[in-house]
C-alpha cells in the first residue's frame, strides 16, 4: 500500500466528530428471501438505507439458507458465527413462551398502537430483557411492520369451525396455539418450505402473509379459499438482531445511525404494504380463482374465546410473559380511550 492510500483510508474512517472508526461490516441474514415483496425487500431496503448514511457501518444483505436456515438465526447471532438477522421473533415461539408478543399478539394491537407501546412505552425494554434473561448475546431493534395477515389458505371451503379438525396446517406465533386447541396439528415452515408442502399433501392449509406477498409463493395454485380477517396478525413487527459485542463495540453515532435506518424500514415498510394488497386480492379473484372468504362474528368469537385461555394459561405458567402481558394489557387499556373515540367509522358500501 502507498503513503497517499494509506493516507486516504485512514482518512475515510473518520467520523464528523473527528474520531476515527475503522469502517465495520456485518453480514446480515434475512428471514425472507429478498424476491418476496414487502417481506424480503424490507431486509434489502434496511441495508441500503444504513449503508447510504454511514460511513461506520455496511451491512451486506443474505437470503435464508446463504448463511444459516431461517429458524437458525437467533443462535447464529448470539454466538457470533453471524454478524446480524433481519427477522421476526415470532420464530422463536418454541425457544421463548413470550417471543410471539412482540411480533404479533392474536386480537391485539394493529400497526399504529402496537408502534406506541413498543417506542414510547415498555415495549422496546421488554423487548431487550426477554433476549438478556434468556442467555442470548443479541441487541434487538425494531426495523418493521406491516398490517394485519390473511388468515389462512384452505384448499376446500371451511362452512363451520368443525372443518378445522383434523388438518395439518403451518401455523405462525400465538395463533398456532389457538389452532391446535381447535382440532388443527399446526407446524412452523419458512416461507420458502411452504408451497412444496401444500403441492405434496404435508399440509393441507396455510397462513403465511399479505395477499401480494402470498401470491408470489403461489398458494393459490392448489388452496383456492382464502379467509380474513388476520385475527392472529393484526400487525406484525419485525427486528434486526446483533451480536451483542459487535453493537457494543460500534461508536453511539454508528449506533443511531442503525436505529434512524429502521425507523425510516417500519414507515416504507408499513406503506408498501397498505398501497399494494388491494390490487393482489382483486387479481387472485379475478385471475386465479381465489374465493374470498370472511369468518363469522361467531367464529371470530370463538377463536378469541380460545386466544383468552391460551394468554391467561401461558401466563400463569410463565413469569415473564405474565410480566409482558400485563403490560401490554394495561398499556391497550388506555389505548382503548383514545383508539375507541378518534376514528371515524369506515363507510360499508
């Protein structure tokens, strides 16, 4: 290396402050391969927004089985053999009893106040300490969401809640555990595990995520009832994870940097996905032969009867999710004040 390149390099590490950071890479995977609309492109949207503000920072961008399996990740980044995760903790629902609370809560918050209790109320902290009590090595920061889900793809019309029993269906988060105490066997696949599952009879139904987003994997190929409302995903968060000593070790400037960049991931995030699922349910209909369909008052009822028990027994059996719930609860409980009064009912035409 000459002087003059060497000059140059150490000049490009110095931060406006005036001190020096050696320009830190992270390999990044992603839970959602970055052909999936919404899903994937957040991943890619994030490391091209943090990598176009800093120079401490660069992210480099993977799709899940590059570096690790998708349902890998949080060990991976703990222990260090991956730099980051752009994910969603609703994937560890079998490592941690209160993961899927802060990635989507059956009939709890939607986008808007699910974003109030994690930033300006415990959420944020919760959030943390879960991953710190459970031995992980990981710093968590929120980094996107999007609005409610469908709530499933069925391959023969479900006429009452009977229908379910009996099938074999992949199942996400909190909802799985309604499901299974309704007669389904549910199983958690990666989005990209799914269609061949359908395509060979392993499963017989599925949820996975929006209409466009669902389109792209194919499902209507082979399930053509489709149900809403997404009763277990009124809003769904997703979060970049770090290795703990890595983030340590970045200066505050490269640490807010991170932060502004999935401020800016939840809000194009949330946006994309609000523009674009109209026009994809209108094609699977008109297109592909989708038929729509909306569960009854009456089977919403029942679901949420079942979600009810399900909270109330898992937080009796596990200290921290009552500590997560109780919160949550209390916080949708001033929520209620505000979200019941300010918004202007939605005409039906």
């Amino acid at each position: 290396m000459t002087i003059r390149t060497f000059t140059a390099a150490v000049a490009a590490t110095f931060a406006v402050s005036g001190v020096a950071y050696a320009q830190e890479t992270f390999e990044m995977t992603s839970a959602f391969g970055k052909n999936l609309p919404i899903l994937g492109t957040a991943g890619v949207d994030f490391t091209d927004k943090v990598n176009a503000i800093s120079d401490e920072v660069e992210f480099e961008h993977f799709d899940p089985g590059e570096l690790v399996p998708t349902l890998e990740a949080l060990d991976a980044v703990s222990n260090g053999s991956v730099d980051a995760a752009f994910t969603t903790s609703g994937y560890w629902q079998g490592k941690i009893t209160a993961a899927s609370l802060f990635a989507a809560v059956p009939f709890g918050p939607e986008a808007g106040e699910f974003l109030g209790w994690m930033l300006y109320d415990d959420g944020a902290r919760l959030f943390q300490q879960m991953y710190d009590d459970n031995g992980y090595n990981v710093h968590v920061t929120p980094c996107g969401l999007i609005a409610p889900e469908t709530s499933g793809w069925f391959k023969n019309e479900i006429t009452s809640l009977d229908d379910l029993k009996g099938l074999n269906m992949r199942f996400f988060g909190l909802g799985a555990e309604v499901m299974q105490r309704l007669g389904v066997s549910t199983s958690l696949l990666a989005g990209g595990d799914i269609f061949p599952a359908l395509e060979r009879g392993a499963i017989d139904a599925t949820e996975f995520s929006m209409p466009r987003i669902d389109a792209r994997l194919g499902f209507y190929q082979i399930a053509k009832y489709n149900y809403f409302p997404g009763w277990h995903q009124p809003a769904t968060l997703f979060e970049l994870l770090i290795n703990k000593d890595r983030w340590d070790d970045l200066s505050e400037t490269a640490q807010k940097q991170i932060e502004i960049a999935c401020l800016a991931n939840i809000t194009t995030n949330y946006a994309e996905g609000e523009q674009s699922n109209y026009s994809a349910m209108v094609e699977n209909v008109e297109k592909h032969g989708v038929t729509i369909k909306s569960w009854t008052p009456e089977q919403l009822a029942v679901f949420e009867a079942t979600w009810n028990e399900v909270a109330a027994e898992l937080a009796a059996e596990d200290p921290f999710f009552k500590e997560v719930w109780d919160d949550l609860t209390e916080y949708r409980a001033g929520y209620k004040t505000w979200g019941d009064t300010i918004y202007m009912p939605r005409p039906r035409n």
